[in-house]
C-alpha cells in the first residue's frame, strides 16, 4: 500500500499528515518551535 506524508513548517510549528492514496487520514503530529529573532548587537 501506499501512502502520502505532507509537511508543514510554519513560524511556530510544524505539522506532519499521513495520508493513504484514497484520501483517508492515518496519521498526524503537530510540534510547537520557539521562534528565533536577532537583537540588534550592543554598541
């Protein structure tokens, strides 16, 4: 049998579907991520 993962990385999370090849949905996972922004550098 085969089946279709999809992957969506987003700003603060990621999101992960198992799908088999008549649409029906197996599988999913979702993972929060902090989200990284520089801080101007001290002078």
């Amino acid at each position: 049998m085969n089946y279709i993962l999809g992957i969506d990385l987003g700003t603060s999370g990621s999101k992960a579907m198992i799908v088999d090849r008549t649409g029906k949905v197996l599988s999913t996972a979702t993972v929060a991520h902090e989200v990284l922004t520089p801080r101007p550098a001290k002078r």
